[in-house]
C-alpha cells in the first residue's frame, strides 16, 4: 500500500518506500492510520537485495521499518541527506548510498539512477528541504521501471523519458491529494500527463487508498 512496492526484476528484488507501520506519525499513538492492515509483514517478504528510499517524509521513511530493515542489513540507496536519518535509525553507513539528481549507482545486480522531482522534505519544523527528495530509475538486464517517489507535474518528466525510456512500468503517485497541492503532488489528472510526457509503458498508480493525507 501507499508507496510501498516489492518489486522483481531478473530475480533481483527492490522494496520502495517501505511502510509497514500502522500510523505515518512521529508517534505511534496518534496520526494518520491505515485503512486496512499490510498484505504482507516485513519478515514474510522475500530476501530483499536493496530497499529505495525517494525522500524522508513520514509516509516514505518509516523509522520502526527501517530499524527493522537494519537488523537484516539490507543495503539502501536515496537521496543526498537521508542517509543521516538511517544512520540514527540503525542503518550502517556502509549499506546506505546517497546521490543527487543524475548521480546511479548499481546495488545487487540493479542500476538505481535518481532523477528529478519536483516536491520538499523535512520531519520537523526546522529542518524543511535539509534533504534531498528524488524520482528514481530502476534498472536489471531485461526491464526498465520508473517511479516518481512524490512529485507535481514538472517539464522534466520529459526529459527524462528521452534520457532513460522506454520504461516497462512507470510507479506514479495518484492520490492522496488536494487541489491546492498540485505544485508538490501530482494527482490522478496530472499522473495521466506525467504518464504520456514519460513515454508511456504499463502504469501502476501507487500513493493512495492506504492512508488518509488528503
């Protein structure tokens, strides 16, 4: 649910934004809670070969997930500043890779390329865009993926559907929306545009229907 997805490429698995938590909170008593319970605990997935972060809002970076993810020294990769939070979650920092928009790097067999979004970050009042937030490229031998992590609708889609397509399955965020978000988050409308500006493919809306954030 939300943005979490195990995904399986050549036999190579990718889980992103893993929440398995009940609520997208700094607590664990009060916050947004999940309208159903997960498909699937953390301990009944597969062996994992790298977990991808996009950003470190409560609903993408889930502190008892990844203290969890820690223990099974799984390595991570995500955008420029997150690995600090990791690390005070547990994460070694010899398993976290960090890059900025046009920066890949290649875990366990899959090429993970950050790209832009246009969106902004923070956990507290005074640590606003202190990280870095990213769309991502998922790449193995034979299949292509693309997913947005949390985005409006930005020009840029486009260029990176001519830098990186075709994709045979691009992951964009639907829901959890209002109107007035538009500038940060794409909604369904805007998920269609961003859809065709990355040259199509087969689209899996994620973002929405586990949370109430809009």
């Amino acid at each position: 649910g939300h943005s979490t997805v195990l995904l399986e490429l050549d036999g190579r698995r990718v889980l992103t934004d893993p929440v398995f938590a009940e609520r997208v909170s700094p607590v664990s008593f009060v916050g947004p809670r999940r309208f159903h319970p997960v498909p699937a605990r953390l301990e009944e997935l597969p062996p994992l070969d790298v977990v991808l972060l996009s950003h470190d809002h409560y609903d993408h970076l889930c502190r008892p997930t990844m203290k969890a993810i820690a223990a099974m020294q799984v390595p991570v990769v995500t955008a420029l500043g997150v690995g600090a939070r990791l690390e005070r979650f547990g994460v070694a920092a010899e398993r976290i890779t960090e890059l900025d928009w046009g920066e890949a790097t290649e875990v366990g067999g899959v090429r993970l390329t950050a790209t832009p979004a246009q969106h902004f970050s923070g956990r507290a009042a005074g640590d606003r865009n202190k990280t870095l937030w990213a769309s991502w490229v998922i790449q193995s031998a034979r299949r292509k993926v693309f997913f947005s992590g949390d985005t409006g609708l930005t020009p840029q889609f486009a260029d990176i559907g001519r830098a990186h397509g075709p994709f045979d399955l691009v992951m964009l965020e639907v829901g959890a929306f209002h109107p007035s978000w538009g500038g940060i988050h794409l909604g369904p409308a805007n998920a269609l545009e961003a859809f065709r500006m990355l040259g199509g493919g087969t689209l899996l809306p994620v973002h929405w229907g586990t949370f109430d954030l809009g």
